[in-house]
C-alpha cells in the first residue's frame, strides 16, 4: 500500500510546493519585466515523466491551487494545466523520447498554451483584460524565459519522483538493446552463438 501511495503523495507535495515557491519568490523576480511561470514547466514534467493521467491529474491539482492563491475563477487554469500534463503524458506514451532537448521544446509550448489559453478564456468570460501589442510582448518574452529554465526544472522534478514511478518496460527493452542486450526476435543460436561441434 505505500509504494502504491509514494507517487501521489509526491505529487501533492510537488504541487503545493511549486505554487508556494513561485507565488512567494519567483513572481517577486523579474526578468525583462517578467516573471517566469513554474507551474505549467512543473506540470509539463511530471506528464513527460509519468503519463498522461498523472500529468493530468497535476495539472488539475496545481491549476486549482493557482487560482485559489491567486483568488481568480476556479477552474479556469485547471482546464489549460489538465491539458498540457495529459498531452504531454501522452507524447512520453506515443514517442516515448528520449533527446535532451524535449524538456525545452515543451516547456515553450506548455508556456504559450497557458498564456493564451488565459487570454483567449479571460476574453470569452468577458474580464476586462484588453488584447494589446504589451500583452503579446509579455507572453512572448515569459516563453522565452520559461524555456531557458525548462530543463534544470525538469531535471528537478525527475530527481524528485522517478523513484516513485513504476518501472517501464519500454525503457527497459530500450536500454538493453542500446547496452548490447539481446533482441527478442533473435533465435536461440544467434543469442548463444555458433554451437562447437562435438569432436570425434
């Protein structure tokens, strides 16, 4: 029952740990007059970590501690952060990738879909948050900033939950091929090597 408990719990600290951080320290720094956005690049993560539904599942969690710290209409980046950690839990499901420059490539996207997505809703709910040439350039330079941090974010998430996720078989079929393990598809005499004829 604990090791099944290991990884939600991890997430739910991650989770209040990520809003906390960046609600108290992050959003106090800027860079270009921005301030970066951890919550959409930890969400990314742990989707390309863990899966869709776990991606899912925090970035349900995440976006409704963001709008309840940040005293907004609920569920509204619920809705963006449920659909950047489900596809990117599925990219991991589909692709499973494995170059060291994924975590920036989703970073950015993760980071527009939640500036625009915000804009987009924000605009349907009828706020009053007029679409100007400032707002574009504060989107823009947040996906800049957010993609130079993506991957040490990433690599912090990783450190903190991969060793409460399930072992994947994919990975470890992968592994033993790019180590010099042995295919499958290979016959028994190819795995074992040529059999020695017996002397006589």
């Amino acid at each position: 029952m604990t090791d099944v408990l290991r990884l939600p719990l991890r997430l739910i600290v991650l989770a209040f740990a990520t809003v906390v951080i960046q609600q108290a320290a992050v959003s106090q720094i800027s860079i270009f007059g921005v301030s970066a956005d951890l919550s959409p690049l930890v969400v990314m993560s742990v989707g390309l970590l863990a899966g869709s539904l776990p991606g899912a599942i925090m970035g349900f969690g995440t976006g409704l501690l963001v709008d309840t710290v940040l005293v907004q209409t609920l569920g509204v980046t619920s809705l963006l952060y449920i659909a950047i950690g489900y596809w990117s839990g599925r990219l991991r499901e589909l692709r499973d990738p494995a170059h060291g420059l994924v975590p920036l490539v989703l970073g950015a996207a993760a980071t527009a879909t939640a500036g625009i997505g915000m804009t987009l809703i924000q605009v349907l709910l009828g706020v009053d948050s007029p679409v100007s040439f400032l707002l574009i350039q504060q989107i823009v330079v947040t996906v800049l900033v957010n993609t130079l941090i993506a991957l040490p974010v990433y690599t912090i998430v990783r450190r903190l939950i991969q060793p409460a996720l399930p072992d994947d078989p994919r990975r470890r079929r992968r592994r033993a091929y790019t180590t010099g393990g042995l295919s499958p598809l290979q016959r028994p005499s190819q795995r074992l090597g040529p059999i020695p004829r017996s002397s006589r």
